[in-house]
C-alpha cells in the first residue's frame, strides 16, 4: 500500500486530522452502514468458499482461481476494509501504531495477491480457449492448487523482503493520527511494476485475446447450427459455448476489477507529484476493497451454480448425507 512518500518535517503539513463535525445521529448510522458492508462482504465471499469447497463438481482448475480470490476477497473484507472505515468515520487513525503496522503488512499483501489471481483468472481464460485440449488434458485442479499456493508464498515473501530491505520504510501515526508507510525511490518503482505494470499488461493482453478466440468460437457455433452434426460436434458447441461463457462472466470480473483498482494507482503515482490529502487516499483504498464486496454480487448476477449454492446453503441441505455430490451445474 504505498501511496506516497513524504520527508518527516514535511507530514503535518500534508496531513491533518479535521475535527469530527457530524451528529450523534448520523455517526452512529455510519458505523450501521459500514458494518452492514463489511458484512455483506464477508457473508458474500464466505458463500462462495463454501460452495466451491464443499461441492464435488466445482472442483474445476478455473474454480480453485475463483476461490482463491474469494479468500482473498474475505480477508479484505474481515480485517481491511472495518479498520479503512473507522478511519475515514474518526477522520484519524485512533487504533494504534501495532495496528497500524498490521494493517500495513496485510493490505499490501491482500492487494497484491488480489491482482495476482486476476491475472491467473486471465491466464486460465485465455489457456481454455486457445488450446481447450491441452488445457483439459494438462491443467488439473492439483496443478492449480499448486500454483496458488506458490503464489501466496511469493508474495508474502516479496512484501516482508519489500518492508526489510526499504532503507526509508517509516510506519507513524501522526498529526495526531494517520497510518502510511514510506518508499524509497527504488522501491516504489519495483512495487510498482511487481504488483501493477506486469500483472495489468498480463490481463489485459490475454483478455484481448480471449475476446478474440470467443468471437471465432461464436462463428464457429453458428455454422455449426446451421448444420446437422452428430453428436460429438453438439458435445463440442455445448464445450464452446461453457468456455465463452466463462470468459464473458470473468471479463466482467476483471473490468469491474480494473475500475476499482485504477484510482488507487493513478493516485499512488500522482501522490509524489500534488500535494496529498488524507481524505483522498482512505477514499481511494475504501473503492479498492468495495471491489471484494462487488465479486461475490457479479457471480450471484452471472452464475446459476453460485444461486443454487446459495439456496442449498441457506435451506441447511449441505449438511445432508452425499449433498458434495447435488449437481449444481447444468
């Protein structure tokens, strides 16, 4: 999470803490909202790691990605996004510089691994539809699971070397209270390429690529219709049509994704350039986590099998005998 970078005799003059000027009644009403938030982020992506665990015919390579950035998403949800909203409510950092560091380690860390499985998302799309045979015969849900687990470890072992090796890296609560860390020059461009340049440029070349693998499939879908077919060609449209799919609800994914994500980036870039305002970066990081509250409400828009799971939770039917085995798939 770095977002600027700032001499010590310089951070009272960027930073201030503004009295709070709002009612009882409307402070209290903020805290309702923001924990009805957190709460539907939490309940939202919780379902969805059900689901995908619990669930035998989920068990798919794309699935372990969706899950993946589920857990990712609730942890953002559970330990990010409340300290993000008592600090924007209290217009200052009043939990403590221990919490402070904590809050540092983890939302760098959730942020990147955040932007990581997207980018394995793509990498998966793009794998589907270019090649769906070696896909099929190659990548296997162990493979995955492998990969994410690889992945998890990379990062947390990137940011703990990022926060050992920065000669700068300050923690403070100040002015009376505010909670950044500071990057040296060379820091900030390797974090900036590690967790935003190359995993962006990773997404969006393959989406690219994935749209026009999709668009050459629904020709190829169309000709196929208009034709009679024995009925391994009706398998291989039926195959066709699931990965397009696929590709479309995940596009949205990653757009949605992209939307939250670039106003955290462009003001980390801006940040060294105008005078940074407190008020600002809480927003930005608030509209950065809003996104783990957003993915688990897509796949309820876009998914049947995430309805279905949803229904089979909620009725307490999972808790029946062989209910990992209930198609939720059509």
């Amino acid at each position: 999470m770095n977002l600027t970078e700032f001499n010590q005799s310089d951070r009272c003059e960027h930073f201030s803490c503004p009295e709070r000027s709002v009612s009882p009644a409307v402070y209290i009403l903020l805290y309702v909202c923001s924990a009805a938030v957190v709460l539907l982020t939490v309940c939202g992506n919780l379902l969805v790691i059900i689901s995908v665990l619990h669930f035998k015919q989920l068990h798919t390579p794309t699935n372990m990605l969706v899950l993946s950035l589920a857990v990712t998403d609730f942890l953002v949800g559970a330990f990010v996004m409340p300290l993000i909203l008592i600090w924007m409510i209290e217009t200052c950092w009043i939990i403590g510089r221990g919490f402070c560091i904590s809050f540092l380690l983890i939302g760098g860390v959730l942020t990147c691994l955040t932007i990581h499985n997207i980018t394995l998302i793509a990498v998966d799309r793009y794998l589907a539809l270019s090649n769906p045979f070696l896909y099929m015969n190659r990548v296997s849900v162990r493979i995955t699971r492998v990969v994410i687990i690889l992945d998890w470890c990379v990062v947390w072992v990137y940011m703990l070397t990022l926060m050992y090796f920065n000669g700068h890296f300050t923690v403070s609560v100040f002015c009376p209270g505010e909670c950044f860390y500071i990057l040296n020059e060379f820091w900030t461009v390797i974090d900036l390429v590690v967790t935003f340049i190359f995993p962006l440029s990773v997404i969006i070349i393959l989406y690219t690529r994935v749209f026009v693998i999709a668009k050459k499939h629904a020709t190829a879908i169309r000709e196929l219709n208009n034709h009679t077919r024995p009925k391994t060609q009706k398998i291989t449209s039926h195959s066709m049509k699931s990965e397009r799919k696929a590709a479309k609800v995940l596009g949205i994914l990653v757009s949605v994704f992209l939307m939250c994500l670039l106003p955290y980036y462009i003001y980390s870039l801006l940040g060294n350039v105008f005078e940074v305002q407190a008020d600002t970066v809480k927003k930005v990081l608030l509209i950065f986590c809003l996104n783990s509250t957003i993915n688990p409400v897509i796949y309820a828009l876009f998914y049947t099998w995430f309805k279905r799971c949803i229904k089979l939770i909620i009725t307490l039917q999972i808790f029946q005998t062989d209910s990992a085995l209930i198609k939720v798939l059509s």
